[in-house]
C-alpha cells in the first residue's frame, strides 16, 4: 500500500468513528449539554401517579418533575427500575439530586420487565432532596385486585423534621376495600403529632371511606374539602385524566400551605400536584 493510499484509508476510518460516535466536544450534535442546575424549592412537596404500564420515557418524566423542582416527590405505579433512571435524568440532565426510598409491594414482570423468574419491584417511592430516615414499607391487608401500601420516612422540608407518607389506595371501583385501608392509614396518621400524607386515593373528596383521613388532616388546597364541612366545595380542582380528584396532599400538626397547584401532564394519566409548606 502507498503512503497516498495509506492516508486515505485512515482518513476514511476517521470519517467513520465520528459518524458512530459523534462529536467529542461538549454540546455537539447528539449530545445536548445538561441544563443548568437548578435550586431544590426547600418546602415544596409533590405526588405524581406515573402511570403503569404507560410506556413513557423516563427523560420525559424527569423533565416533568424538574420543572418544580420539589424538595419531596412522592411517587405511585413506580417500578423501582424507572425510579433509578428518573433519579439519574434528574441529577444528570437538571443538576438536581435526591436521595430515594423504595416501598415495593408486589414483583411484576408485566409491569416492571425483568427476567420472568426475577421481576421488576412495583409500588411507592420517595425523592427527598435531604436524607431520610426511619423508612417503613407497609403493605395494606387486603390490596384488593392488586397489593398495595404505604412508605413512610422522615425528612427535612422547609427546614424542620417531618414524618412523610406516601400511598396508593386500591381502584376507584373497589370502595370497601379502600375503607378498610383508610382506617389502617389513619390509625398511623392518628399517632404522628405532624405529617405529610400524599397519594393517589383513588377517592373523590365526598367519598364516605375518606372521612377518618379528614377528621386527621386537611389538604393543601384550602377550599378543596368535603361539601358537608363549612369551607367545603365540591368542585375540587381535579387531578385525573377522566377528571376526578384522587390525588392529594394532606397536612397534619400545623403544617400549613403557602401555595399548592395542579399540573397537567402528557406523561401520565394523573397530574402532577405540588404544594408550598410552612412547617413552622
């Protein structure tokens, strides 16, 4: 082979790496640079129901929380592989990083992937932009047509210690079971002096098993209540593609809200909710 040939040949293998791997300088085609880092908003919380199986891209729900970059997110239909991506896209695309709690209440392949002999583990998870302590996983006695539960830790929001809880109560359609969960819940929620409930209670706010939980606790919107109650309205911002209101953040000891909001979302079949706290 002649010198000439020779440098033609390595201009032609050259030429072809760069179409396999792309541009080496930062922000070149293919590789978009991160955005910048943004600031964790120290008392606001989130619950997001995150649809499974939906199928979304975990870049794009990462996106979604990033946009109100919550000191806690409670999520629900979480599969623990998808939580571990959210977590990454969060802390490598948006500069935000969040410790993580798992509450697992059932192993499936349907939902999760996995190999079919080991499962992907589906239910809860907590983002806290602080640690956390003292996690409890616990499971409803009866899940209904699916098991379900609740994960509770404590944690640091607008500057001070609080229990946070995060569940998801069985399917619209199955209310005695979702009773029989509530008062579970409530009996836990009834021995904390503060807390923050969040979830997807697959309840409207009218709906008789939700009643021990307001005896409790408020939510954060403060015109969302039952109709029965004096400041009570039935026309709750809803929070669901078929436009109920299932999800909720509920504040107990004192907590109260600065701001709450509802987000539609093109990555879920359920809104992303926030709410702006005051835990003094």
């Amino acid at each position: 082979m002649s010198g000439r040939e020779a440098r033609l040949l390595t201009l032609v293998l050259l030429a072809v790496c760069v179409l396999l791997v792309g541009p080496s300088a930062p922000g070149g085609a293919g590789s978009p640079p991160p955005e910048p880092v943004r600031d964790i908003v120290p008392n606001r919380v989130m619950t997001w129901n995150i649809c499974n199986p939906c199928e979304e891209s975990n870049v794009h729900r990462a996106a979604e929380i990033a946009r109100f970059a919550p000191q806690v997110i409670g999520l629900q239909e979480a599969c623990v592989r998808d939580v571990e991506q959210i977590r990454e896209h969060l802390r490598s695309l948006h500069g935000l990083v969040y410790h993580v709690a798992y509450g697992p209440v059932l192993r499936d392949w349907s939902r999760c992937g996995g190999a079919p002999w080991r499962p992907g583990a589906y239910g809860q998870a907590l983002l806290s932009a602080a640690p956390m302590t003292d996690v409890v996983n616990t499971e409803y006695s009866d899940g209904g047509s699916e098991d379900r539960g609740h994960l509770a830790v404590t944690t640091t929001v607008d500057g001070r210690s609080v229990r946070v809880i995060n569940t998801h109560l069985a399917q619209r359609r199955q209310q005695p079971v979702r009773a029989a969960q509530i008062r579970e819940l409530a009996a836990v929620v009834s021995r904390l002096d503060r807390a923050i409930v969040l979830g997807d209670f697959n309840s409207v706010p009218d709906a008789p098993e939700l009643a021990p939980l307001w005896e409790l606790a408020e939510d954060a919107d403060p015109a969302c209540r039952p109709s029965g109650t004096d400041t009570g309205t039935s026309t709750c911002e809803t929070t669901t593609d078929w436009l109920t209101r299932f999800d909720y953040v509920f504040l107990r000891g004192g907590i109260t809200a600065l701001g709450h909001g509802v987000h539609q979302t093109r990555y879920s079949d359920h809104d992303l909710v926030h709410a702006d706290l005051d835990t003094a």
